[in-house]
C-alpha cells in the first residue's frame, strides 16, 4: 500500500506540501553547493525585480495574490541585506518603489543561470509522461475551481 497514493484526494494537500518542500529544499541546497547566498522563498520578489525594475509592494502583493504584510516583511528583510532598496517611485513621486542595490543586482546575475537550469529540469521532469505533461493545466483548473468556491464551502455543504 503507498498510504498517499492509495487515499487520493484525501490527502491531496498533504501531497502538494510534501511535493514542493522537496522541490524548495533541491532549489536551495543547489544555491548553497554553488555558494550563491539565496533562498528560494526570495524567488517571487527577485523575479518581478528583474522583469520591472521598480515596482511598489502593493504591486508585488496584488501579482502574487498574497498579503501585503506577507510582502512587506520579505522586502524588508532583503533590505536589511542590502538587496533591495526603497525609492521614490519615478511613476508617482508620492509614492515609494523597491529596486535592486547594486549588491542585489550582482545577486541576479549569480542567480539567473539557476532560474534557466532549474526550469530546464521541471521542463525535463514533466516531459517524464503523459501525466506529468497535464500538470500546471491541471493545477490551473483547481485553482479556477477554488476560485468559484472555496474548499471550504465544498467541504461544508458535504456536511
């Protein structure tokens, strides 16, 4: 019996969690043995960074769909290292974007060939078969499935 397998989508979640930790912990023992000083949960600020340059944690918060106190602790951390730095917004003078330090940007030059390797891999991954080709189309109906209504409310009506 594989005891997450065989109980479906009971434990789906659990399987999900384990699933990612796994993908997180491969992600950032490679950062480590290539002594490059960065975490995979810096990924989502560090990857908008380098596609808009500047962009305020209300923006980072609302592309991510999380918090902005989430989004808020995580800038300020990366600033306590000196990754990023607050600025007046070139957009709207009254109001403060976050960009990449110098330190930081020399970070994203390190860190890039990692984003290529890694997507070449999960590309490589997925390819393995047929169902792993359906993997993200899949994940996008749950998600647009949970959007509709929540887990709750259908675990609630079941009830």
């Amino acid at each position: 019996m594989n005891f997450y397998q065989d109980l479906g989508f009971l434990v789906f979640g659990s399987r999900l969690k384990r699933l990612g930790d796994t993908f997180i912990n491969d992600v950032n023992r490679i950062y480590k043995d290539n002594k490059i000083d960065f975490d995979a949960s810096w990924f989502p600020v560090f990857y908008i960074l380098s596609q808009k340059k500047e962009i305020s944690i209300k923006e980072i918060a609302d592309d991510l769909k999380v918090s902005h106190s989430a989004i808020s602790q995580l800038v300020s951390s990366l600033q306590q290292k000196g990754l990023i730095k607050s600025v007046v917004s070139k957009k709207d003078a009254r109001h403060k974007a976050i960009t990449f330090t110098a330190k930081g940007e020399k970070l994203l030059q390190k860190i890039q060939p990692v984003w290529n390797a890694l997507e070449k891999a999960m590309n490589e991954l997925a390819e393995g078969s047929a169902h792993s080709k359906k993997i993200l189309k899949s994940l996008t109906g749950l998600e647009s499935g949970i959007k509709e209504k929540s887990l709750f409310d259908r675990i609630d009506a079941h009830l």
